[in-house]
C-alpha cells in the first residue's frame, strides 16, 4: 500500500471536490438513439422477450402444420417466410445489441472511476486522521510525562 503524506485539515477542507454522480453524467450524454439501443439491449435480454418469440414461433409453425390447407401461408417444412423474419429480426437486434453493450460499458466504466476517486480521497482523509490522531496522542504522553515529573 502506498505511503501518502499527510495534509493538515485545512488543506484537506480546501481540496474537496463535490462527489459526481456518473449514472446523471452517463444519463445526461445519451442522445435519443443511444437510449433507444440501451433500451432495447436491456429489454431483449428478459425471459419476456423469449416468452414472446418462443410463443410467435410456436404459433406460427403450429398453424403451418395443423391449419386447414386453405389458411396456411407459409408451407410446411420449408417455413420460408417464417425463416426470412426471423434472420430479419436477428439481422437488426445484433448491431443493436451491440450498441447498447458499448455504451453499458461505458457506463461501467465511468461507475468504477468514480468509485476509484471515492476510495483514493477517502484513503487520504483517513490517513489524514490516524496522522493527527497519532499526533495528538503524542501530545497527550508528553503531558503526561510531564504531570509525572511534577
């Protein structure tokens, strides 16, 4: 662990920085389609969105098979336009997905900076403290030795 002068009170008054907020920061620097792609990257990975395909899915391939011949739209077993929206909608949310992961990152790491800087300045104030806490127990010894001579 690094040996960190010791600053006199005053100073450490003097050098505090109001803590930033970095969930405000990231919230206040994301255009509208950042936000787009951050919501849906958090709303793609739900067990709702998975209800919602696999319920789409087995919808549609059971009526493909089991409908009356005349109402079915997308024959059994080929599935091509099922096959062709599905590729669709995969094409479209990976790039997506990606987005929102990059700027959630983004956002992870600026969380962890401020935590950095939180811990390096409460590092110093606390050594800062134990410096005249030990201060001021030698003072208290040295009247103490002194009531002793009396």
């Amino acid at each position: 662990m690094p040996k960190y002068q010791p600053i006199s009170l005053e100073k450490l008054k003097h050098l505090q920085k109001p803590v930033r907020n970095p969930n405000v920061e990231h919230r206040e620097r994301l255009s509208a389609l950042d936000r787009m792609a951050v919501w849906i990257t958090e709303n793609i990975g739900t067990m709702g969105f998975f209800f919602l395909i696999f319920f789409w899915t087995t919808g549609w391939l059971c009526w493909n098979i089991f409908a009356p011949a005349n109402l079915r739209f997308d024959p059994y077993p080929a599935f091509v336009l099922w096959l062709f929206i599905s590729n669709m909608i995969q094409i479209f949310l990976m790039p997506l997905i990606m987005i929102g992961q990059n700027l959630q990152g983004r956002h992870a790491e600026a969380r962890a900076q401020a935590d950095f800087e939180v811990n390096t300045k409460a590092e110093v104030e606390i050594e800062t403290i134990l410096q005249h806490l030990e201060n001021q127990n030698e003072m208290i010894l040295e009247i103490i030795q002194k009531l002793d001579k009396k």
